[in-house]
C-alpha cells in the first residue's frame, strides 16, 4: 500500500494509479509509455478541470475497468 493510497483510505483526495487506472488511461490516450505517476497527474487534472473529487474519477475509472476489461 502507498502512502498515497493510504491518504485516500482516510478521505484525503488523491489518485492511485493502480493497473486499473493505468491500463484504462493509457488506452484512452493511446500511450502505452505513460509512467503510473503521468497517468496519476492527468487523473488529478481531468478531475479539476472537470470540478470533481480526484478521489471520486479515480473509483469511478477503476471501476468501470475493472469490469469492462475486454474493452480496455
């Protein structure tokens, strides 16, 4: 468990680029060469930019990769 996983677990917002999350960004973005803290920081932005808890887009990602892994 990261220290940053660890924050989330106790309500701090933030991002944990798992392989979920990894996988699902790098497939949106088509670059497989985004490191897990690339991806971590476009989560990060995207939830900003989008007026979102990075905590909530990180679940709702992982989520939807998790169970739609065909299509990631």
């Amino acid at each position: 468990m990261t220290w940053s996983y660890f924050g989330m677990l106790l309500g701090r917002p933030d991002v944990k680029a798992d392989t979920w999350v990894v996988r699902y960004v790098r497939h949106q973005l088509r670059d497989d060469r985004l490191s897990p803290s690339g991806v971590r920081q476009l989560v990060v932005a995207a939830a900003d930019k989008m007026g979102l808890n990075p905590t909530h887009l990180d679940h709702a990602i992982w989520s939807y990769a998790r169970s739609h892994p065909r299509d990631i």
